[in-house]
C-alpha cells in the first residue's frame, strides 16, 4: 500500500467513525478522539508530502 493509499483509507475511516451510532451529537471524549486522530493524519499526510518531494 502506497502512502497515499493508506492515507485516503484512514480519511475513509475517520468519515465512518464520526457518525455517532445513535444518530446524535458526539461526547466530548468522542470529539477529542476524533480531533486527535485529525491532527495526526494531517501530520501523515505532510509527512508523505515532504518524502515525496525527496525522491
């Protein structure tokens, strides 16, 4: 899996997780989780960018 590829399958992932399950708002838990898991893609995807500008 390219890193591009494993990126777009986290931001699929991140999408379908943000749902809540009963259709409501998220807990505070939830949206920190969530902002985490955001930052730490964005990271990734900088990351990828930079060691795709290397080669």
């Amino acid at each position: 899996m390219t890193l591009i590829q494993e990126l777009k399958f986290w931001v699929n992932v991140i999408e379908q997780t943000a749902i809540p399950v009963d259709g409501e708002r998220l807990t505070p838990a939830e949206q920190g989780a969530l902002s985490q898991t955001c930052r730490v893609l964005a990271q990734t995807a900088n990351y990828a960018a930079d060691q795709m500008e290397k080669a």
